[in-house]
C-alpha cells in the first residue's frame, strides 16, 4: 500500500499539467487520497470517499491555524481593492517614479527583492508587503507579473530560512531539542545557514536577473506578450500615496508587535499565522477608515468594493483550502514517510547528504510542504548524525533546502498560491515560470552537497 500513497499528488500534478485546471486537480487528488485512506483501512465502502473528502475539507477549515490562513487570505482581498480603487497604488508608483527611487526596471525588482528581505518576520507577510508594493510599479515599468511573484515567491522562503529570527526557527528548533545532538540545537541550526545552498543559490540566481535585467526560459514569453498589449497602469486616477503606504507600514509594524505578543515578548516564538492574521485585519481597518477620512468613499461604497476584492480572490483562497486538505489527507496516508524512505541506511557515505536534499524535495514537491517535510524528516536526518557521525548543520541545512526546493517546484503548494495572489497572477503561469530558476539552483545545490560531503567526510 505504501507505494499507492503517492498517486493522489500524481494525480494532481497530471491534471494540473493536462486539464490547466489547478481546482480540478486539486480536488480529484483529494478524492483519491480518502478513497484509499478507507481502502487501506479495510473499508469495503469506499464509495464514501466523496463524503469523506467534504469531511476531511470541513476538518482542514476547522484547524484554528487554517482558519486563520484562510481569513487572512480574503482580507488580502479587500485590502488590495481598497488600496487599489482608492488610487493610492498609482499616487505611491508615481511619487516613486517623481523621487528617482524607482526610475529604471533594475531598481523596481531591487527595491521589490529589498522589501521581500527587509520583511523577514513571516514569508507569507514578505511576499504579501512585497507584491502588495511592486504591483503597480511592475506595471509601469511593463514587467509581468510572473516575474513579480518568482522574486517575492524565491525571496521569502530563503530569506526566512537564513535569517531565522521568526517562527521558522522556532519551528525547527523545537524538533531539534527532542535529540541529543554533539552541540546545542541551536548552534547546529545556526551553523546549517552556511550549508544551506539552495537558500543562498536562489537568493543569488534572484540578485542576478534583477541587476541583469534578463529573463530565462517561460518567464520570456510573459514578458513578450505583456510587452504586445498596452498595460493598463491604473484603474483609479492618482489620489493621495498615504492610501497605499499606511495601511502597508501598519501590517509591517503591527506584524512585528503580534509577534512579541503571542510569543510573550519573545520574537521567535510568536504565532505567525495569528500575527499574520491580525496584522492584515488592522491593515484592512486602517485602510478602510483613511477612505472614510477623506471622504474618498462613502461607508456603502467602500463596503462594496472591500466584498468585491474578497470574491476577486476566493479561486485563490479555494486552492489555498483544497492544498491544506489535500496535506491532511496524505499525512494520513503516510506520503512524505515514504517517499522519505528512499534514505536507507545502505547508502554510501558520501550519498547520504544529497540523498537527504533529494528526499526533501520529492517529499514538498508531492506534499505541497515544506514544514511538514521538516516534520518528516529531521526524525530521519539526526539518528543519521548519530549513527553515522555526519556533520550535523550539514545535514540539517540539506533537509530545510531540500523543503524549500520542492515547495518551490510544486503546483500543488499553499506558499505557491499565496504568491500568486500577492503577484496578482495565475497560479500555473507563476509555476511554470519559476520552474527553470529552481531547477537551476536546485541542480548547483546538489552538485554544492556532493563536494561538501567529499571534503568533510573524505
């Protein structure tokens, strides 16, 4: 049976690619994945699957940490309307423009990649600050939007993982302390940021196509058909900046305080999605209440258009919910523990460490998460420290790349919708843009553990 637990993310990546329906995909997957949860439990009833699937959609939702992914997922919605109608996306482009910040392509995508790092409290805020913002001046600038969510998309995740200082490293710290390690958990963690190729590739491959100003591989296509159509740069006439801007510093700011206050004044152990959730709600009430101020709309009018953003976003919101439910259903079918045994404890020595990447990868890459392939396999990784005597913060920097890579790669990612929405572009084209750069960074980081484990273990 262990070998069938892979085919509902099969199933999902086929359909994605054949049908162009990432919905459909994602809801045949979890179809399937409850009709062999009720097959391997010896239930001849696995006509229930569809019931099952509603029920395991309904437990998923019910998760107060999904709940809140959720919410906070349709008031992105309504806050971008009320930013975006208001006209301060194109009042804060042009001041922009008019300060000489933003006056060439290389400076947008510095200034966008720049924002991405400076927000490193939570990924999903850096990519949601970071698209919010370079929105309009992609537009101005004629660059796709596809190019906006792979830098936001490639410059959260590595710079949460390197940086640490959030709950990430929370996160993993709390599942290095259950081991007795040759070294503190956290100076192993801290020590696995310099054996963290993949991170620190995609960050440079990143650097690289914003200073080049150059374009690779799908990503050319977007551009050129964006460059044959005339962009529509505004939709609301220049108003005041301080629309867009306020609302935008408070989600920063009050992130940051959210996270002290769940973490009882302890940054990295405050609650992201909580902080998260409650930062984009006081964004939304602000930007809501300057609209009032200013008399800019009438409390009908702003309510009207803040419900009409929410449902410009529920396509994406519905991915968000069927990727979480479809994460549920394959952790209790056991996905990521088997695709995680193709590490065995016959490989060579020097095998072990790109082997460890690999894993990570095909596990994010079918699952849709790189948490849950840190969950996974740190479990396997450290007995290997153990038993094996391998150099622990380059064990550890292999899994948490390896996580990052496939969630990279993954149509079927949560984080992969969530940059697409804060890009404001299609899930697919945002995948299959993003593709070749992980790929890239994906096949030096490989060939980076191969020498690595050469050196230190020759």
């Amino acid at each position: 049976m262990d070998w069938m637990s892979v085919i509902p993310p099969l199933v999902a990546i086929a359909v994605v690619f054949w049908k162009k329906e990432v919905i459909l995909a994602l809801a045949l997957a979890v179809l399937s994945a409850e009709a062999l949860i009720l097959v391997n439990a010896d239930i001849a009833t696995s006509y229930m699957a569809p019931i099952n699937a509603i029920e395991r959609v309904v437990d998923t939702a019910a998760s107060p940490g999904n709940t809140r992914v959720l919410i906070f997922s349709v008031l992105v919605g309504a806050l971008l309307a009320f930013i975006r109608d208001s006209g301060g996306v194109t009042a804060t482009v042009n001041y922009l423009v008019n300060k000489g910040v933003a006056k060439s392509r290389k400076q947008v995508g510095g200034l966008t990649m720049f924002t991405g790092i400076a927000v490193f409290i939570e990924s999903n805020l850096s990519v949601l600050t970071a698209g919010i913002f370079a929105r309009g001046l992609f537009d101005r600038f004629g660059m796709s939007r596809a190019r906006l969510a792979y830098i936001i998309d490639s410059t959260s995740a590595p710079v949460c993982i390197l940086i640490l200082l959030n709950g990430w490293g929370a996160f993993i710290l709390s599942l290095l302390d259950a081991y007795e390690l040759p070294g503190s958990s956290a100076s192993i963690l801290w020590g696995s940021v310099f054996f963290n190729f993949y991170a620190i590739f995609t960050l440079l491959i990143v650097a690289y196509t914003i200073s080049a100003d150059k374009v690779h591989g799908p990503m050319i296509e977007e551009e050129k058909a964006l460059s044959q159509v005339e962009v529509n740069q505004t939709t609301e006439p220049a108003t005041k900046a301080r629309f867009m801007l306020v609302p935008l510093v408070i989600m920063v700011l009050s992130m940051i305080g959210f996270m002290f206050w769940t973490g009882n004044g302890v940054l990295s152990e405050g609650s992201g999605s909580k902080s998260v959730l409650y930062a984009t709600a006081l964004a939304t009430a602000i930007a809501y209440g300057l609209l009032l101020l200013h008399k800019r709309f009438t409390h009908k009018e702003a309510v009207e258009i803040g419900f009409k953003g929410m449902g410009e976003l529920l396509p994406l919101v519905t991915i968000v919910l069927l990727s979480l439910t479809l994460g549920n259903s394959l952790k209790v079918l056991g996905t990521g523990v088997f695709v995680a045994g193709i590490v065995g404890e016959y490989l060579p020595l020097m095998l072990v460490v790109p082997m460890l990447f690999i894993a990570g990868a095909i596990m994010s890459f079918t699952t849709g998460t790189s948490w849950g392939t840190f969950a996974i396999l740190i479990p396997i990784g450290v007995p290997l420290i153990q038993s094996l005597g391998l150099p622990p913060s380059l064990v550890i920097g292999a899994i948490l790349g390896g996580g990052i890579f496939g969630d990279h790669c993954s149509p079927i990612s949560d984080t992969t919708a969530v940059s697409s929405l804060a890009a404001g572009t299609d899930v697919l084209t945002h995948v299959k843009t993003q593709f070749p750069y992980a790929l890239f960074a994906g096949a030096l980081t490989l060939i980076a553990y191969f020498i690595a484990s050469l050196v230190m273990l020759g």
